[in-house]
C-alpha cells in the first residue's frame, strides 16, 4: 500500500451515558479503500463525524499528510480535502440539480459554468446526471450521484461514503462501485462504511471493525470470510430467526387496482397495485425508498381513504373505513417512522399504547380511559419483548431507536392481529433487536396471521417472507416465490424491469 | 462552559417548580425597574402582591376583585388550553366574549320587563351559543378551505367590536338612556342580574362556572379519550392521524369549546360585573386569558391559579399606580417580565445545564 493519507490516533468520544467511541486508532493510506464496519450503534457515524468536523473529539488527534488535522467545522474539513456523502441526504427536492450542488460548494462558479463542469465530470466517473433536472423527480441513487459530484468538484483527497448502499438496487450497486475504483486508480482515498459484508469484501482494500465504540481489528477483508467479519462485528453469534412448517389458510386481505395519487408532491403515486396475503404467510415487498412505500402503508392503515372495493378484509370492502374500525375488526400496522407516526416522542409508554391499543384492548368505555389496564398493557409489552426501559411512564423518546421498535411492533403483535403490515421493521435498529423482531413476526404468521413486510433490505425479505415482489415508481412486480429466487432475479424486479415485459 | 442537555424525559418537580422561580424572577427584575423609576421596591412589589388582599384598610374593596378579575380569565384560558394543547390557536377569544355578551344580552332585553327564573339560564345558553357561533366560522374556514385560524379568529375580532360599538348605539340602546349609548343594566333587571353568591366575596356566578370548567376539562384531559386525542393531536399530529383521530373534529371540538367558554364569561360579566352593553364593555380579558393559559402550563389546575396570580397583579398593579403614581406602561411591563420568565425559566422542564471544562 501507498503512503499515510490520514491517521486517527485514540479518538474519544462520551456522550451522556453512552460511550461512542474509545481510543480509536487506524490509518488511511492514499488511493486505499478502507471499510469501517460495524452494527448499527458500532459508533462508526461519530467517527466518521469527527473526521468530517461535525463532533470534537474528547480526546485523541487526527494526523493528515503530517500535518495535525483537528477541524472545527465541516467547511475546514473540505478545505483540507475530506468529503461526505451522507446516508441521508441534505438535498432540496424544489430546486434542480445545478443549483443543489451550487449550495453545497465554497464560492460556487456561476450555472452555466458549473453544470459543465457537472455534465464532465459525470461522463469522467460514469455518474449519468442531468444537472438542469429538479431533485424531487429524482430516484434516491441519482440523488446520491448529485452528492457524490457536489463532493468531487472539491477534488478531495478523502471521500467519506456513509452506509452508499442502502438506497440503491443491485445494479446501481455495480455503477457505484466501477465509480469508486476509478476514483481509487486516480489517488483519491475512500473511507466506505457498511455493514454488508459483501460489498466489503469486494471493494475495500482494509477494514477497520468497531463493536460497542471501540476497534476490534483492523484486517484485509479478501482473506476472511464472511463469516470471520460477522462474528468481529457482532461479538457472539446470533441465532438465525427459525421458520416454521408452513401450513397457508384463506386470503385475508385482499388489495385490488389500488391506485392513490400521493400527498406528497415529490411523492410516489401508487399505480393499479394489486396484492393478496393469506393466513399464515408472510409477503416481502422489496424496493428502494419513495417507490410508493409510504403510500400504500397510508392507505392500508386508513390515514388516507381509497374506493372501498380497493381493500377487502377478510371479504369486507374496508377502503373507505376510518382507521379504528381497521383495528377492531384485526387489521394492524406499524409505519416506519418510529418517533411521531408510529409514536408520540413526548408521551410516556402508557399514552402511547393508547395510539392503536384502544379498540381492540377495550381500554376506554364510554370514552372514558381505563389507565390501570392500559398500563397492565403497556407492562406487559416491555416485558414479552424485552424493551430495556425502567418504567412505562418513560416518555418515548427516552428509548433508542430499537427498543422503541420493539416497543411498537410489540403494542401490535401482542394484540393478535389477524393481518399485520409493517414498514421497514428493523431499520436503524441493531442486529439483536432486528433478530427479536424478525423472530416475532415469523411466530406471528405461523399463528395464522397474514403478515405484510416492507423493507428495503433484501437480506431480510429473502430470510423471512414466503413470497416477493418489488415496488417499483408505485407498480407492484408479480409475487415470487423466495426459495427460488436469484439476487439477479430481484435486481430485474426491483428495476421494474419484469413489468416492461409485462407489457410489451 | 455551560452547555444545555435534552432531558431523557420532561422534569416533573421543575414543571412545579419553574412558575415560582419565574414569579421571584419577575420580582427581583421588576424590583429592579422600579428602583430605577425612583420607587421604593419593596414596597411596590408589596402593594402588587399583598396590599390587595391583606391591607387593613382597603382589602375589604380589592380583595372581591381578586374573584370577579380572575373568574373570567380562567373560564376563557380553560377553553384555550384545549386548543392549544392540540396545536389549534384560537387567538379571538375577545371576540367570542363579545359576541357572547351580546347574543345574551340580546335575549335578556327582548324578554325586559316580563320577570322569569327561566331567563338567566335561556341567556347563559344564548351567550354560549354566540361564542361557539363566532368560533365556528374559524374552525370551518380552517377544516373546508385550510384558512389559518389565527388570523381569523383575530380579525373576527375587530369585527365583533365593530358590532358591539353599532348593537350599543342602536338595536340594544336604552329606549330611557337619554340618548347615551349603552344597553339597560342587565344587573339591575332582576331576572337577568348576576348577583354576587356570597356577599363581599365576588363570587358570582361566571365564577362558580370557571371552577367548574377547570374540574370538568382536568377531568376531559386526564381520563378521557377525547382529551387523549386533543393531546395527541398537539404532540404528534401523524401519531394521532395514524391513531386515525378525525383532525377536523379535534378543530371544531377546541374552537368550539373555548367559543362556548368565552361567551358565557362575556355573558356573565355583562349580566354582572360591567352590568350593560357599551362601547367599551370589553377590557381584553381574552387576550390576557392567552397569557394565563401558558403561565399555567396549559394545565387546568395551573390555569386555576395563574388566573388568580393575574388578577393580582392587575388589581395590585392599579393599587401601585394609584398610590405610588407609576406610570401604567410600568405595570404592563412588570406583567410582560412575569410571561418572559415562565417562558425562558420552561426550557429547565426538557433541559438540564451541564457545565463543563474547555479543553
């Protein structure tokens, strides 16, 4: 390997209760891809903060090309040669392309002279982009694209890539990696964080492994297997969630030519989606984020109304009906977004049972609230799905991001739903929680629920689901079967490109 | 240096405790300003604060004034409170406690002179009516045309006071009054008087319906499913949409309700207190009501003892003018020090300082 680029030497980092990072120690080399692998929670986004000048570190220093590399800001960082593409990104959706990168860059050259420059170093890195375009029609891997070159315009000699993965298809995979490599054959060095083992161990030249906030190795992936990295990054070994013998009843519910025209103006319209999940069957709808997903959660969950034939619950047009009727009759669903749709941050776990525990669990009569056994439910969900809180009084925001999940995913389960939709289950939560969670919906549905799981990560959908079909610019592909299934399979859906065949 | 840090979960003790420190802040500053306006402090901040309720001589006068000046500022903030906690902002409540005064009032002189037990309760209802009437046109501009309802209900308040200026002068002037304006006196018409209860207290009975409201809405928010969904709404509007709680409701369910609460304190001030419909009937009681609802935490029983904080300082304050010869501007500042506080010292219930070494 080449010379020292930059080098982090005991970095420490506390923050209240939580040691983020400790005594963090590694180097950089120039032209080298180094992957910075860990779960969620590993401590690797404050690491990579520090670096970008965001966080300061309690302790430790920084050493870039001999000289002491200590920012204040993220503007220092850039001027010394570090960008950041971020996992999620800060661009706005109302303005174009040109002018989003304009915002991002010390003193931007004028439009004309900057979309050239655009328009060349898209065709030098393979980054097809239209800088005259509006980012709110853009798919989330264009809208990285417009990151990554709002980043090489600076010509840095470090680019940071949070997590670059998580939004793309299998094929966008491959463009962003043959992008990498060229920017790796010119000298510039990547710092590439992830937790998919795979795409690591193609890219990446070294990795440093970080469990718990501190290093745990620093190896060159190619030569362990993935099996070796898994077992660095999550300590002990986890048990594979275990399926169960499948036996599948009736359809249970039934959605037929849905199409809703979203809220949101840069949203995704659902078109003519069709779907039908028995009981005792667990559905995947993959796909990257903003095909859709948030619309048919909404219309499923009854936030927004649709013709009433469009949805039928166990042969009952429930379309039209409002939300808690949903509930009563055993139609349940969790949305993605933890803090302020699935849960009041502000409330205490008792008022937040109340959000979707009401029909079903009979806490309120007449309209007048039975506290003692909301709380008796409230109890009982932190302790079936071991939510590590002191007290159901706790407001929600007190609990991280798993156990409110757990929490969340638990109000619903423990409520036996006859049809249970979830949205992205285990997202930002860490592998132990992630493996409770995938374990109760699998319990759930061989119980005789039909459950409805949309996720973003395929890994998951593949280990858990029995069918599969993709959400793509709001059209559903047709279900397949898992078990037969190729990753090649699932990039052709997810790409839309099976409906193309459909229709032609 | 001194850093803020988000509390895992909001202090309860300091919810308690934040309003005390707030009121001994606002004194330590205002003792300040009067020192600086030349006036002996202590004794200043012992006439707002004391004198009107213990002083030998005239407490006997101001002490009644405490329930009269505070009875209809709680009844107004209560219904406030409910739209605020959900994220409604009713902002016209004086209009609606003029529009309330007026419709009751209204019905009360079109029974003059026939005497009934029946007319003061059809009037309470009546002045009601005409609260939640004028609350409704926010709330179905807001729920059918996505209108702002702090703008309209602050307009419709000129506009109620446009009203009262033409009912006062025309339909509801005194046929006896010698061309005066201003309507009979409601409260020397005995079947429309809002006599005190209890002599010498100042307990009449907008008073008695205040202390009620703060009952029936502690209870509408603690163990009932409405109040939950009002909570709710104001806390995490997606949570309550996916709850699936009709937004449209909660509007017309907040407004409506601190309509109806304003317009029966504009009734029972008109019927009592103020005794007749005149130009200048209104004193901004439900402006300040906006004041007393946060000083009291958007919490009935808070709100219950807000509303007797500003009554004192109202009556203390004029006690200090009148003594002491303070400029009224001086009052009203020492009364805006007491809001700054409470909401400056609110960030201690959702956040703790850390102090900490520069390294």
């Amino acid at each position: 390997m080449s010379n020292l680029l930059l080098r982090l030497d005991g970095l420490t980092k506390v923050y209240p209760g939580v040691v983020a990072n400790k005594d963090v120690t590694f180097d950089i080399g120039t032209g080298e891809v180094h992957a910075l692998l860990g779960e969620n929670g590993a401590g690797k986004s404050t690491l990579v903060k520090m670096i970008y000048g965001l966080v300061k570190p309690d302790h430790g220093h920084m050493v870039m090309n001999d000289m002491r590399f200590a920012p204040n800001e993220p503007r220092e960082a850039r001027v010394a040669g570090v960008g950041m593409v971020f996992q999620h990104f800060s661009l706005f959706d109302a303005l174009n392309v040109a002018e989003n990168i304009a915002l991002g860059i010390e003193l931007p050259p004028n439009q004309r002279v900057l979309a050239d420059q655009i328009i060349q170093i898209s065709k030098e890195y393979g980054l097809p982009l239209d800088p005259s375009k509006t980012v709110g029609n853009l798919s989330a891997g264009e809208r990285q694209r417009v990151e990554i070159i709002r980043c090489l315009l600076q010509k840095p000699k470090l680019l940071i890539m949070d997590e670059p993965t998580s939004v793309l298809t299998p094929h966008e995979v491959d463009g962003l990696f043959q992008t990498l490599r060229k920017l790796k054959s010119q000298g510039t060095s990547i710092l590439y964080i992830s937790h998919k083992l795979d795409e690591i161990r193609a890219l990446c030249d070294r990795a440093t492994i970080l469990r718990r906030g501190k290093k745990i190795a620093t190896c060159v992936p190619s030569e362990k297997s993935t099996r070796e990295l898994a077992e660095m990054m999550v300590g002990t070994s986890f048990e594979a969630p275990k399926k169960k013998k499948k036996v599948f009843g009736d359809v249970t519910l039934e959605v037929s030519n849905l199409s809703l025209r979203s809220e949101n103006p840069f949203g995704t319209s659902l078109k003519s989606v069709s779907l039908a999940v028995r009981s005792g069957e667990i559905l995947g709808i993959g796909g990257v984020a903003g095909n859709g997903q948030d619309e048919l959660l909404s219309a499923l969950s009854g936030e927004v109304r649709v013709v009433n034939s469009m949805i039928t619950l166990k042969g009952q047009p429930i379309g039209q009906k409002p939300s808690g009727f949903r509930r009563a009759e055993g139609f349940f669903c969790a949305p993605e977004e933890r803090l302020g749709h699935a849960a009041a941050p502000n409330m205490s776990l008792i008022d937040n049972v109340l959000i979707t525990g009401c029909e079903k669990q009979a806490l309120a009569k007449y309209g007048l609230l039975d506290w003692q056994r909301t709380r008796r439910f409230a109890d009982q969900i932190i302790a079936d799905f071991d939510v590590r809180t002191d007290s159901s009084t706790n407001a929600a925001r007190s609990l991280s991001g798993g156990n409110l999940q757990k929490f969340v995913i638990g109000r619903e389960v423990l409520q036996k739903p006859d049809v249970f939709v979830v949205n992205q289950p285990t997202w930002g939560v860490d592998a132990a929680a992630a493996a409770a969670i995938r374990q109760s919906l699998i319990d759930l549905a061989s119980a005789g629920s039909a459950v409805l799981i949309i996720s973003q990560d395929l890994d998951e959908l593949l280990e858990i689901s029995d069918r599969f079909a993709a959400l793509n610019a709001g059209a559903l592909s047709d279900f397949k079967d898992t078990v037969d299934l190729s990753l090649d399979e699932i990039g052709l859906m997810m790409g839309g490109a099976e409906n193309v065949e459909a229709v032609l | 240096m001194i850093r803020l840090e988000k509390r895992a979960s909001p202090s309860i003790m300091l919810t308690v405790a934040t309003p005390v420190l707030a009121v001994v802040l606002t004194m330590l500053a205002g003792g300040l300003m009067f020192t600086l306006l030349g006036k002996p402090p202590f004794e200043t901040i012992k006439i707002i604060f004391w004198d009107p309720l213990f002083h030998p001589d005239f407490s006997s006068y101001t002490r009644p004034q405490l329930l009269v000046k505070a009875g209809p500022l709680i009844l107004i903030a209560i219904g406030l409170s409910m739209g605020f906690r959900a994220g409604i902002w009713n902002i016209g409540a004086e209009g609606q406690y003029i529009v309330g005064a007026i419709s009751g009032a209204a019905i009360g002189l079109a029974f003059y002179p026939l005497e009934s037990r029946l007319i003061f309760p059809v009037m309470i209802i009546a002045g009601a009516l005409g609260g939640f009437i004028w609350a409704m046109i926010p709330a179905i501009l807001r729920t059918r045309f996505g209108t702002n309802e702090i703008l309209v209900s602050l307009m419709l308040v000129y506009v109620a006071e446009a009203m009262l200026a033409s009912v006062s002068q025309g339909a509801l002037k005194n046929p006896d009054g010698m061309g005066f304006p201003g309507s009979r006196n409601l409260n020397q018409y005995s079947s429309s008087a809002n006599h005190e209860i209890i002599a010498n207290s100042g307990m009449h009975w907008g008073v008695i319906t205040a202390f009620i409201s703060v009952i029936f809405a502690y209870f509408l928010l603690t163990r009932h499913l409405w109040g939950f969904h009002i909570r709710l709404t104001g806390e995490a509007p997606r949570a309550a949409r996916f709850a699936g709680i009709n937004s449209a409701r909660i509007v017309v369910l907040c407004l409506g309700f601190s309509g109806l609460l304003a317009g029966m304190a504009g009734l029972f001030e008109v019927t009592g207190p103020a005794g007749q419909i005149t130009t200048d009937f209104n004193t901004g009681y439900g402006f300040t009501a906006i004041i007393v609802a946060f000083l009291g935490r958007l919490n009935p029983a808070g709100i219950l003892l807000a509303g007797l904080l500003m009554a004192l300082t109202y009556i203390g304050g004029e006690l200090a003018q009148l003594m002491l010869g303070l400029p009224r501007a001086s009052i009203q500042l020492f009364q805006g020090m007491l809001l700054f506080f409470l909401l400056a010292t609110d960030l201690l219930t959702n956040y703790r300082f850390r102090i900490r070494r520069l390294e």
